[in-house]
C-alpha cells in the first residue's frame, strides 16, 4: 500500500477543469516531484491534498485512510504537513516562536492546565523547545532563532517555513516550490536538506517545483503535468526526455508540424 494515493481526482472551478482525472501513488521513502507549466495544476493538487478543495470526483487516501472526510485543521494530525508557495509565517513573531506553532498537533495539555502552568505543561513545554531546537540546528537557523520574521531576508524565510513543517514532525511532507526565489547557493542548500529529511528523518517528500536541476539531483519519481492532465511518469531523465512533456514546455517544432501535416 502507497502512503498516498490520488485516485483519478477531478477538480472544476465553474467551466474550468483544473485538474483532469490525476491518478497517482508516493510510496514511502520517497522523494515524489510534480512538474508542469504555470496553470498545469500543481499547486491545485496540494490543496485538493491538503483539504483546502473538494474534488468533484476521485479520492485521496493517506495510509490507506481517505482525506475526503477531513476538515483542513484536521491534516496536520494525519501526518501531512506543507509548505506555501507565498510564505506564510507570523512576521511579527521571532523564529523560534514561529517554529512552536508547529507543535500545535503533539499539544496534550487542556486550557486549564495551561492557565494554571502545571508540572505537566512546563514538562510539555520543555518537549516541544528540544523538538524545535533539533530543527534548528539541522537547517542551520542559530543566528535567527530570537529574530523577527519581519525583518529577515526571504531566503531565510523560505527556510524557517520549512522548519515549521518538519517541527510537525510529518510522515508526509509537501513541499510547494521550495527553490522559489532562492539563489543558486541557496537551492543548492535545498537539495541538501531535502536529501537529509528523506535519509535522516525518514520524511516521505512530495514536491512541486520549477528548477529541474532541483528536481533531477533529488527526486526519486516525477509526474510531468499541463492543463490539469498527466503527461509523464518516470524517473526526471525519463520525463525530461518525454516528447509531450517537451511538446507542453516549448511547443511542437516546425519540423515536427510539417511532418504530421
């Protein structure tokens, strides 16, 4: 059984079919990439994942369990945690704090007990701070911990919302374009991580990205996507190389146009 499946998934906004009948499956382990043009359906296919769209056909199922039945707040409780195409952090929290609300899902104290700062919540406490520091240091964040996110770079932003995701400690974790804006050094950056969250922390990666070199140098399978249908399933040699994928990202030659005429 894959860890998540998306079985024939079909998503329309009024007259517009976003995504197309999209099957796929991320087995555990992997490091899983969606390719495509701008407007293929990646991103949609997050957040049909991440309950944010109800399909109007087809099912999602994570550990064999469907996500149809789920609320958007309920997610991160499955397992699943994501990252955002447009960061989304509290920018008038440092990145410490930032990184704590990823803890919200292992929270076990009740309002009275926090009110109250038992024992048990000050032990709480101290669980959840040694989880985040362990994030810390693995995506070298030291010298931002006591910043605000207001007032740091977008490269290290980029960072911190990963790190707010793996604070969840998924067993699935999307990743929305994380190369998005980021300099060669830091993408390279990226793909160290990336490999690291896979190996080290035994995190199953499923991927929406543009930067193909990204893609080649850490994906273990790509789905090659273009107006909400698949085009390609294979390794990144394999989908690179597909003539319809070529086709979607730079058109039919003339060569190719005069044969079929």
């Amino acid at each position: 059984m894959s860890l998540l499946e998306v079985d024939n998934v079909t998503l329309r906004f009024g007259g517009v079919i976003a995504v197309n009948q999209v099957s796929f499956a991320v087995e555990e382990g992997e490091v899983f990439a969606l390719v495509g043009p701008n407007g293929a359906g990646k991103s949609t296919l997050f957040n049909l994942i991440s309950r944010f769209y109800d399909p109007a056909e087809g099912d999602i199922r994570f550990d064999g369990d469907s996500l149809l039945s789920r609320q958007p707040h309920e997610i991160a409780a499955t397992g699943i945690a994501r990252t955002f195409q447009n960061i989304e952090l509290f920018e008038q929290a440092t990145v410490l704090q930032n990184l704590l609300v990823g803890r919200h899902r292992h929270r076990k104290s009740n309002f009275v007990n926090e009110l109250l700062f038992t024992p048990f919540v000050r032990s709480e406490e101290r669980r959840h701070r040694a989880a985040v520091e362990k994030v810390i240091d693995f995506l070298d964040l030291q010298p931002y911990r006591e910043k605000y996110i207001a007032g740091l770079p977008y490269g290290v932003r980029k960072v911190v919302e990963m790190g707010r995701a793996l604070a969840i400690e998924p067993r699935l974790l999307l990743l929305d374009e994380p190369a998005s804006g980021l300099s060669v050094e830091e993408t390279q950056d990226v793909a160290f991580w990336i490999e690291d969250i896979k190996k080290q922390m035994g995190i199953t990666v499923l991927m929406v990205e543009h930067d193909m070199h990204l893609v080649s140098s850490v994906s273990d399978r790509v789905l090659a996507l273009a107006d909400g249908k698949t085009l390609s399933l294979g390794t990144a040699e394999e989908v690179q190389n597909d003539p319809k994928v070529i086709e979607a990202y730079i058109g039919v030659s003339d060569e190719h146009e005069r044969a079929v005429a």
